[in-house]
C-alpha cells in the first residue's frame, strides 16, 4: 500500500462519516460534500493502485533486463547472431 492509497482510504472514510452526518442531519451540503470526499477516496486509490502496478512491472523488467545481460555476457556469439537476424527481419518489413 503506497501513500495515495493510503490517503484514498483515509478520504473515504472521512467521506463516509460526513455524509453520514449529513444524512442524519438533513444537511444536503454535508451530505454532498461527503459524497465527493467519497469519489476523492476512490480516485486516490485508483492511482495507488496503478503506481504499485507500475512499480511491480518495472521491478519485474529490471529483473528480466539483468537477466538479458547475463546470458548476453555468456553467450556473447549467439545473442549477436540473433540481434542481427531481427534487425535483418525488422528493416526487410519496414524498409
């Protein structure tokens, strides 16, 4: 859990408790204002969740990169042969 999510349910609750009381109360503005801490909440945690997403997913290719490299550094005449096929490959398609 990364900070906006945290904060996202931070404002949902807030929310949550606001309009609440403006339920309670009759007060349309609280109650309005709760609602829209409510959606604050939800986006807040929305972005959260991309950001673990994206951090997952760069922390998963710098694992794959390190492990390109590697198998470059022992395998440095095939790995060569192969980058020069698709190089080949991707300048007969869009040459």
């Amino acid at each position: 859990m990364n900070s906006d999510t945290f904060k996202g349910t931070a404002k949902k609750i807030e929310g949550s408790i606001e309009s609440a009381y403006g339920s309670a109360s009759g007060d349309r503005t609280s109650k309005a204002e709760g609602e829209a801490k409510i959606t604050k909440g939800k986006v807040l945690n929305v972005f959260g969740k991309i950001e673990d997403k994206v951090s997952d997913f760069m922390s998963t290719a710098s694992d794959e990169a390190e492990s390109l490299k590697t198998q470059i550094r022992q395998k440095p005449v095939p790995s060569a042969v192969i980058a020069l096929g698709i190089g080949f490959l991707v300048g007969k398609l869009f040459g």
